[in-house]
C-alpha cells in the first residue's frame, strides 16, 4: 500500500546529478542506436538472404531444364546415328551391281534379259 501512495520526494539539483541522468540518457540513446543498426542489419541479411535463395532457385530450375534439353538431343544424335549407320550400309550397297539391278526390277519395273514383269492389282478389302 505504500507503494500507491504518492511520494513528494525533491529531486537533488546539482552538477554532479546532472552528469549522471547525462549519462543514463547517453546509455539509453547508445543503446537506442544499437537496436536500431542491429535491425538494420538484420533486415539488410533478410533481404540478402532472400536474393540468394531466389538466385539458387532460379539456377536450379534452368539448371534441370538444360538436363532435359541435354538428355533430348542426346536421344537425337543416338537417332542420327543409327540413321546414319543405316545410309552408311546403304552406300555400300549400292556399290554392288546386283543389289542395283534388283533395285531397278523391283522399283522402276526394269526386266532382265529373258523376263516378263506381271502388274497384279492389289487387293482390296471389302468394308461391308
């Protein structure tokens, strides 16, 4: 209850009182300035944070997206490159004379010596 009480009690006017509420104000303005360059930073480090988590995101998604371009044109060269086995085969084919004369019977109608090439009408399928 006496603590709820109002107390008059007179403040001390000297030099020496003065420099120590100087004082107390200086530790309470330093540490005001503390808090507030502390927060600063913090806030700078967020913000730092923050680009570098999006710049790794960002990487990393172009990243997986150069993989897949990477694992599609490595399933093209292995496709150009049977082809190209397949056309290499050909060419050596086609250096033999048989493999032209056949060729030429089989595709442009062309007749041995002695041969008598029949048309036959393909079939055709009846869809009733």
């Amino acid at each position: 209850m006496g603590s709820l009480r109002k107390r008059n009690v007179a403040k001390i006017e000297s030099p020496y009182v003065h420099q120590q509420e100087k004082k107390v104000q200086a530790g309470v303005n330093k540490r005001r300035g503390l808090v507030r360059r502390l927060t600063l930073y913090a806030v700078c480090a967020a913000i730092l944070s923050v680009l570098a988590v999006s710049a790794l995101i960002s990487q990393a998604a172009a990243l997986e997206e150069k993989e897949q371009k990477k694992e599609h044109l490595q399933q093209k060269l292995a496709e150009l490159k049977r082809h190209e086995d397949l056309l290499n085969e050909e060419i050596v084919k086609l250096n033999d004379d048989e493999y032209i004369a056949k060729l030429a019977r089989r595709d442009y109608f062309l007749s041995d010596k002695g041969e008598i090439i029949f048309n036959l009408p393909k079939k055709k399928e009846d869809s009733d």
